[in-house]
C-alpha cells in the first residue's frame, strides 16, 4: 500500500480513538462541574449522556482530534531529530497536537466550544486524550512493517471504513427542531425611518414622539420620524468597553417621571483588570443651544466582572417608579456563576433608586443571557426573554427569589452538540413559559399595548437575531397559545422593539447599516416594505 495511504489511514483511526475517549472524559468533566453545584447526577442518568455524547458530540471531536494528528505528524519529524524512541516520539506529539488545537478553539471562539476545556485543569485532561492516538498511531505503524502486505491493506481499509462510524452517527443523533417555523403575520406594513446606524441596539421614544437610539460603538441619537436625526454630546460619560455585536452602550431607559427629572438609563459594557462587565448609569438628558447633552451621570451599578465579553444581559425595566430591573449575563466561560449567589452573573438585578435606599439585590438568578426584560402593563408580572446555548431560548415569567436553572437545567446542549445538563426540568427550578428549539436568539421583549393592532393588545412582541423577525406571541390570558412572524420577509437580523405611545411599533435592525423601522396597519391600497 503506498506510504500516503497507509499514513491517512492510521492517522483516522487514531484520531477516531482519541475522540471517544476525549468524549467520555468532557461527558465527566461537565458532570462534575454540575455535582459540585449540588445537583444529584444518578448513575443511569450520567450512562445516558455519556452515551449520546459519544454519539452526538464524539464526531465532532473527531474533526478536532484529526487535526491535532495533522500536526502531530510534523511535530513527530522534529521529535526524531532530538533522538527520540519511536514510542514517546508518537506520545508526545499527539499530546502537543491536540493541546494546540483545543488551545486555539478555547481563545479564538467567543463562547467555550468545548465545555471542559473552560478551565486549565480540564484543558489539559483532554489534552492527554492525545496519549491513546499517540499509542494507537504508534502500533498500527509497527504492524504495518511487519504484517503481509495483502493484510496490511485490508486492515488499512477497514480503519478508513470505520470513520464512516462517527459520519452516520451525527447524522443519526443531529437534533431535529422540536416546532415548524410559524406563519408570517399579516394586516402590517413597514416603513424605513432611517438607515445607516451603527450596530444599534436599543430606543426609547420621548414625550413629543422623537425617538432615543443607542449605537454600541457609544453614540446616542435623537431621530424623529420624518428620519431626521442628530447626536447626543455624551461627553459627561465614562468610556466604555465595546466590542461588535457583543457589548458597547446597549440599554436606554426612560424615567417614569421623565417629563419633571429629565433622567435616563443607560447601561455600558466596561472593562478592568479583573475582566469584563456593564454598568448602569442615570444622566439628565438636556437640549440647550441647540445641542443635545447627558449631565449629572451617576454610575448606578456594575455587574461582577468576568473574563470574557460573551453573555452580558444588559436590558433595563421599571419594576415602580423607585425600583430598576437590570438583565446581567452569566459568566460566560464560567457558566456555573450564575448559580453564584454571591456575584451578580446569570441575575436579573434589583435596583433601588429611592434616595434613602440606594443599592442592589438579586431578583432572580440562574440565567444564560437574559436581553429581553418587560413588566406588563395589564398584568403587572416581569417577563424575560434570554439565550440558550444551542436550542433552548426561553420565555421566563419572573417569580421574586426564583431560580431558572442554568446550567443545572437547559433544554439546549452546547454549541458542539454536548449535553449542557442531563436535566430539562427539575424540581426547586422554575419552569420556562415559552420554549424555542431550535434558536431564534431572542434580543428584546415587549408587551404590545396601543389602539393601532385591535386584536394584538396584550400580546408579547419578541425580536430575534438568528431567526431574523419578531415574533408575535398571541395569548389567552397569561398562556401563549400560538406564535407567528413580523418582518421575516426582510431576512434582517433584529436587534430590538418597542410599541410607541399612538400604537405603532419601531423595530432596530442589526448590523453597521441598522435601520429603523416603523409598523402601523397596512393600508389595503399600498404594498409592504420587502
């Protein structure tokens, strides 16, 4: 058999057998890290995700362990010439090859590609997975020497054959969406008020109808609805942190007695030595001489730094007049924060900002990436919309004290298809209302309240990223009884939604060139906005 042949072929199998049991040890890895929050792993529970793991995650990690036996083949050539054995040759760089490329995927990846490489410890027990190939590599070599040619071959082929084994069992085990995408809605037209902002991420519409738009590069705009539009000096402002897509300025917030105070909310990513976060700040937002101005900021709070960027939450709303909700994310890399009691990571927060009682609490705890946060103004109950990891975005209903569960209970899995937790459901956790498999990356909530959309008073508008709409929750009484999509023929990624005091409903569009839209009736006489 040619050289080349025979190198592919144990390169695959040896990359096979470092994949099962680098699957089997991530399965554990991530268990433990679970136990050691409290939750009771039974053993038939922890054979049942180790088994779909293998399965479902162990192809994926084949992918990863390939290429960390590409590399090992040239590390090997340099490992000889130091005079090496064959042996520790073949172990050595296996391990080197594989801790490179779990390495890279641990910082270039925003979020954690594989849950036990969060830390170094776990870092480097799938590191050492590379000893198995490293020996498995070594042997078929040695056999291949000296076995006939006629089986060499054979044995060859079948290895190559035996990848097919990961290939069919991915597709097999791939989670398959759990609901059909829901109809578009009809009886709306939209129409652009403006154009060419700047990853914007949040509104606020003023007394007299103009309207306040965060751009996450830390720009704040007043723009009227003719499309008119002119900076804010935030001059007064501490700097921020800002990274695309991720963090920058985010939330604003009007006042409920903005018309005497004059005061906004804004919450901002900020970064420190001891890592990444967002604070929330009160300024008065002033038109003088023509300028528009922010003065008298406060930093209100600052949510427990961590890490890295991902998953900050950041959503602002009004609990009463004296009380703040702030959404915080968990801590990304170290998910199990938002269990944490003593951090704000994977907390809903509560702010007081009555001046005799200044300070924050926790409201609720164990959540991913809560970016949508409303108090219904018929019912008076908080409701939050947040990220899963892949699958498992929910519609959360607040209860004071309540505990959501992440990551101890998900209905998602991680992004390369590992379990996040054996459990869906368990007791002491407060269930989602609303389950969206696979994501739609919920970025904002809103209760729509207005005379414009009769039949839609009451219902949950819900922007989403990935699916690139909004959602409309219809519902009976507090159930949700059915779902279907607004601007989904636009195929925009959606950042945010509000319903404007005559009933209309502006929605920020994601990107360098984010748009604003406006929603009203369609008139039966004009066409829809493609």
């Amino acid at each position: 058999m040619r050289s080349w042949l025979r190198t592919v072929s144990i390169t695959l199998t040896a990359s096979l057998a470092t994949a099962a049991v680098a699957s089997l040890m991530q399965t554990q890895i991530n268990l433990h890290a679970l136990t050691q929050l409290g939750l009771e792993v039974s053993w038939q529970a922890r054979a049942a995700v180790t088994v779909e793991d293998l399965a479902r995650f162990g192809p994926v990690m084949v992918g990863f362990s390939l290429a960390g036996g590409v590399l090992a083949l040239g590390l090997q050539a340099g490992l000889r010439r130091l005079g090496l054995r064959a042996l520790p040759c073949a172990l050595l760089a296996s391990v080197a090859g594989l801790a490179i490329v779990l390495a890279l995927l641990r910082s270039v990846i925003p979020m954690p590609a594989i849950a036990a490489t969060r830390e170094m410890p776990g870092l480097a027990v799938l590191s050492l997975c590379g000893l198995v190939g490293g020996f498995v590599s070594h042997t078929l070599t040695a056999r291949a020497v000296r076995g006939p040619r006629l089986h060499r071959g054979l044995a060859y082929l079948l290895s190559a054959c035996l990848v097919l084994l990961p290939l069919a069992s991915f597709l097999l085990m791939h989670p398959k969406p759990e609901r059909s995408r829901p109809p578009a809605a009809s009886g709306y037209q939209a129409t652009i008020v403006a154009d060419g902002l700047e990853w914007p991420w949040s509104l606020a519409e003023l007394p007299d109808g103009r309207l306040l738009v965060t751009e996450m590069a830390g720009q704040l705009k007043v723009i009227d609805r003719a499309g008119e539009r002119v900076d804010v000096n935030l001059s007064k402002i501490p700097a921020g942190y800002q990274q695309e897509r991720v963090i920058g300025l985010m939330d604003i917030a009007l006042s409920p007695d903005f018309e005497k105070d004059h005061r906004i909310y804004l919450t901002q990513g900020y970064r420190d030595p001891r890592g990444v976060g967002v604070r929330l700040m009160r300024g008065a937002l002033r038109f003088v001489g023509g300028e528009w101005s922010v003065d008298q900021v406060e930093v209100l709070f600052e949510s427990t730094p961590k890490p890295s960027d991902g998953n900050n939450g950041g959503r602002l709303a009004f609990l009463d007049t004296h009380t703040l909700l702030m959404t915080v994310g968990d801590g990304s890399a170290r998910r199990e924060e938002a269990q944490n009691e003593n951090n704000s990571l994977g907390k809903v927060m509560r702010i007081s900002l009555a001046p005799s009682a200044n300070g924050a609490a926790i409201y609720t705890s164990g959540h991913r990436n809560p970016q949508g946060i409303v108090r219904d103004p018929f019912t008076g109950a908080v409701y939050v919309s947040e990220h899963g990891p892949r699958g498992g975005d929910e519609l959360n209903r607040l209860r004071p004290g309540g505990n959501y569960g992440w990551p101890l209970v998900s209905h998602g899995i991680d992004y390369p298809f590992a379990r996040v937790s054996p459990f869906t459901h368990h007791q002491g956790f407060d269930d989602p209302e609303v389950i969206w498999s696979p994501s739609i990356a919920p970025s904002g909530l809103a209760v729509y309240q207005g005379d414009l959309f009769k039949g839609w008073q009451g219902d949950f508008l819900v922007p989403a990223l990935r699916e690139r709409s909004v959602r409309r929750l219809v519902r009976d009484g507090d159930r949700v009884v059915r779902q279907e999509l607004l601007l989904g023929e636009r195929g925009e990624r959606i950042r945010d939604v509000k319903v404007a005091g005559d009933g209309s409903i502006y929605a920020l569009t994601d990107g360098v060139d984010g748009k604003l839209l406006r929603m009203v009736p369609r008139d039966p006489l004009s066409t829809p906005l493609k």
